[in-house]
C-alpha cells in the first residue's frame, strides 16, 4: 500500500464534505463506543486486568529478542518454518517465494494489517497468483477496485448497506439484495468455490506465544479457519512485537482486546494453531510458515516510542477520536489510521513523509483513556511534533510564532501584558458577533472555523481580584 500521508489536508477536506461518509460514521460514536463501555464492566476489575496485560507486554517487549528466539525454537519443533523479513517488501518477496515453491496459484486471504503493509496483494498477482480476500469487508473492498481498508477491524466501516447492495449487484450479477443476511449467504456463495480450490492459505496473527511456537488468532466470521485449515499451505504474516512468553499471557491479553476492539466478551471464533497436520489428524496444513516483519519496529524498541509496540490493534483509539469520527481512515494516507497510525506511520515510513499526521489530533486524551495498554498516544504525538520543529519541517510562520511565544512566556513581565492587549484587541475585532471569522496570520483556523474571542478579564486578573491584595497566594 502506497504511503500518501502527505495529502492529509487535501483529503480532510474532501471527506468533511462527503454526506454519505458523515452518516456512515457515525456507527463509531453510537454502537461501538458503547459496547466498549458495557463490555468492560463485565470484568470484576478492569484496572487491575488492564495493569497486569500491561505488565505482561512490556516484560516480553524488554527481551524481544529472547522470545523470539524461543518462539523460532518450538514452531520450528512442531514441523513450521519461521522467516524473518526487515521490510516489508522483503516478506511479500518471501511469501511469493514460498508461493512459487509449492505450486500455488490460488490464495486465501485472512483479514491481516501487516499484509496490507507489506502490498502482498500486488505482490502475489504480480507474480501470476490470484489472491482471494475471504474477510466480508475485506472482500467488498478488494471486488471495489482494491479499495483500501478505512480501519484496521471494520475495513469496510465507511460504506453504507445500499453501496454495498449495489457493489453486489454490479459484481455479482444477481438481482439487488438489501437484507444484510441474504447479502452475507450471497457472498459466501461466492467464496466458498474459493475456499475449496485454494493451495494456499494467508492470515495474521494477532499474537505469538512463545512457549509452544503457535499463533492466536481472533476472528468473527470463521473464514480464517478455512483459509488456515483446508489448504495445503499456511502462511502467518505478523509483526515481531506479537511474540508473548506463555499462553497465561495470551490469556491476559484476551480478555482486552475483544471487548476493547467490538465491545465483545470474546470473538465468535478464537484460534490457537500450532504447527502442521499430524499424521493422525484429518485436518490441517501440511506445510506451515511464519513470516515475522520488522518493518521499522526494531527502531522503536528501547527508545523514547517503545510503548507503541504494546498497541494490540483494537482500534479503540481511533472509535473515540473525534478527528477519525469526522474523517474516516483513508485521510490518513496508509495501512493504520487514528491516533495509533499518527504515531505508527511517522514511525515506520519516516516523519517527512507523514508531516500532518502528529498534527492530526485535538490532544483531547480520550485515545489515552480508551487504550488498553495505556499507550500514552497524546504525549508520543507531542513527541513528533517537537522532532519536525527540531528539524525544520514545519511551515517558518509556524516556527517563527512558537518561538515568539515562547520568548515571551519565559518573561512574565512581558507576557502578562501582552495577554491583555492581546485580549482587548480580540474583543474589539469580534464585536458583538463574539467571533472572528477571518484573522490575518491566522488563516489555517478562521478559514474553517471561526475563532471564539476570550470573554471577561484574563485568568491573571481575576485570580488577583479573588485573592485579594496581601493574600500572598
């Protein structure tokens, strides 16, 4: 998937105007957040649950190399192949070649975000190998042209039913449905043939554990069983932070993620494959292969953004940010969208090519509050913003006001005044409307908003008139 991050601001805007995406959306402010919110009640201490996962992430990220090591030890027992890819581009060039090695001409695709990072799709059709995404959202976006994903568990969250009533229609060749289950059966029936004729078989893995070499996998529609079951096949393409020590911390995990990602208990279907079919068993890959990508995350351990690698990819952040919630995922510009992708993306592909993303934000910390690994997402953005100032990557107006304030704020004696001048004149500019609409050297806001002018007297004036003169507070 092509980075284009740098267009975030022409993108915004044309999204904010999209009605149909306005409604659309909507779904994240009203079922999802509240299911989240009824979900985690459930638990008899959510806090301490919360605590204890992360404590359990963070032991396992601060000896990355020790669990995967001993992840590679105990798949590789149990009949897998595990290969490790620096780039992105370097693991579809693996899965390609493990493609080519049995024969394969047809893939199965379960729902993964890594794949999207790596554009196996191009990858494999490049190489004369059809690619068959069997996740429902996955599949409409991928018969719409190869649309990209606009969140990294609803894919298809930005569509409404009677678009995808006419997607099928159109694709499809049969008569318009509009009854969500009969559309779900009609879709089956298309890839079900799929299914049957695929050689091999492609999914994520939301975790690895360690001490039995095996991959755990949450889905609700059941079709990653199919795609890691019936084909010869099985190819896992992860991310190397994914790796847990022991299947009591996959345990931990799993009472978060679910109920964060879907407001659920538990997935419909939860997965934990291990190696390949035994010869007493009657299913199961006979070749099974893990590709772990780093993909910039080596570059993140032990440094000032460690704890993004703890992000279990519920999508939480972005369901509660008032920016996603207005403008969908396909405005940030890649694979991970929201707050998350506001710090993945800068991270991975390099902040000059994402300069709008760590602006992307109100800093409200309502992503803070939702994460259930406590990613402190408005500090990591901060984070960015200070790196594009440091290196000059930020517009010289910008630069050059943040420095005046600056210089000003470290000075009471100048700044006090100039807050009331300030004030006043704002005051005179707003009129009786209370608002500006337009204020020279301020046009990024007033052309999109007007800006609310400060009512009553500064907080300095009125703190003193409370306190009083000789308060000594």
């Amino acid at each position: 998937m092509q980075v284009q991050s740098m267009h975030f601001k022409a993108r915004a805007g044309q999204k904010l105007a999209d009605e149909r995406l306005q409604k659309n959306l909507k779904i994240l402010s009203t079922n999802w957040t509240g299911g989240r919110a009824r979900a985690i009640t459930e638990l008899d201490d959510f806090e301490a649950t919360r605590d204890d996962a992360i404590r359990r992430r963070n032991l396992a990220l601060s000896n990355l190399d020790v669990w995967l090591e001993r992840f590679e030890k105990e798949a590789t027992a149990r009949g897998a192949t595990v290969l490790f890819a620096e780039t992105p581009a370097d693991a579809s060039r693996l899965v390609v070649e493990i493609a080519k090695k049995h024969g394969v001409r047809k893939v199965t695709k379960s729902k993964s975000m890594v794949s999207e990072e790596m554009a196996l799709n191009r990858a494999l059709e490049a190489a004369g190998i059809q690619p068959v995404e069997t996740d429902l959202g996955e599949y409409i976006l991928q018969i719409n042209d190869n649309e990209p994903p606009s969140h990294i568990v609803a894919p298809v969250v930005h569509k409404s039913k009677d678009e995808v009533s006419d997607l099928f229609a159109k694709v499809h060749q049969r008569p318009r449905l509009t009854d969500i289950p009969q559309m779900t059966r009609e879709a089956r029936e298309f890839l079900r043939p799929h299914f049957l004729s695929s050689d091999m078989g492609v999914s994520g893995g939301n975790f690895l554990v360690a001490e039995t070499g095996s991959v755990a996998i949450f889905t609700n529609e059941g079709n990653e069983g199919m795609c890691t079951v019936l084909p010869p096949v099985h190819v896992v393409v992860t991310g190397i932070e994914k790796v847990l020590p022991t299947l009591d911390d996959l345990a931990a995990v799993a009472r978060l993620l679910p109920r964060s990602a879907t407001g659920q208990s538990i997935s419909n279907y939860f997965s934990i494959l291990t190696g390949t079919r035994a010869p007493d068993e009657v299913d199961g890959p006979e070749h099974t292969y893990f590709v772990l990508v780093d993909g910039g995350r080596t570059g993140l351990v032990g440094g000032e953004f460690q704890d993004m690698l703890r992000c279990i990819r519920c999508g939480a952040c972005m369901n509660h940010c008032p920016v996603y919630q207005k403008i969908g995922g396909h405005t940030y510009g890649w694979v991970y969208p929201g707050p998350m992708g506001s710090v993945l993306t800068p991270s991975y592909v390099g902040i000059e090519n994402a300069l709008d993303l760590p602006q992307a934000a109100t800093m409200c910390g309502e992503c803070h509050v939702v994460c259930p690994m406590k990613i402190p997402l408005p500090d990591l953005l901060r984070k960015l913003r200070e790196k594009q100032l440091e290196r000059g990557l930020r517009p010289w107006t910008e630069r050059l006001g943040l420095a005046a304030w600056r210089f000003a704020a470290r000075r009471p004696g100048l700044y006090r005044p100039m807050v009331r001048i300030a004030a006043r004149l704002l005051k005179a500019v707003g009129g009786k409307r209370g608002r500006i609409a337009q204020l020279p050297m301020a046009g990024g806001w007033t052309d999109h908003r007007d800006l609310t002018i400060p009512t009553g007297p500064t907080f300095k004036e009125r703190w003193a008139r409370r306190s009083g003169p000789g308060s000594g507070h």
